[in-house]
C-alpha cells in the first residue's frame, strides 16, 4: 500500500493495532450472504458489505452497511 499525503506518518498508522482486533465474519441471513464486524462481548454485529448477486438484496434497508444485527446462541 502506497499514501501520498502530508500528514505525518505516525498520525496515519496511530490506530492500526485497534483495527487487528476487528473481527470480520461471513454470514448468511434470509438467504442473503454478507460480511459483518462482531462485537466481541455482545451477540451483536454491524453489517459491512453485502456479498449477493441480487440487487433487491442491495434496495432492502434491513441489509444497509452499518445496520445492526443481533444473533441468538443456537440451543
């Protein structure tokens, strides 16, 4: 990866040992198949990008990037 910018360098690369923590998973949820960022305490998750080849999948406002979802512990 290359930046080009006149911001020092350590203001740039300051958080990136926050983002290792990040936890990224595929999931699938009505059919639709999407990538979500776990909360590691919570059964809750943030949706961050849809990975369907439908384009009402894309229209559906309970499937927008950033949307909140919950899952519940499988019995």
């Amino acid at each position: 990866m290359i930046i080009y910018s006149v911001m020092p360098m350590e203001l740039i690369m300051e958080n990136m040992e926050a983002m290792s923590e990040i936890q990224y998973e595929e999931t699938e949820i009505d059919g639709v198949k999407m990538v979500v960022e776990r909360t590691p305490q919570t059964s809750e998750a943030k949706i961050v990008r849809l990975l369907s080849w439908n384009p009402q999948d894309y229209l559906n406002p309970r499937f927008a990037p950033g949307t909140t979802i919950y899952f519940r512990p499988n019995a």
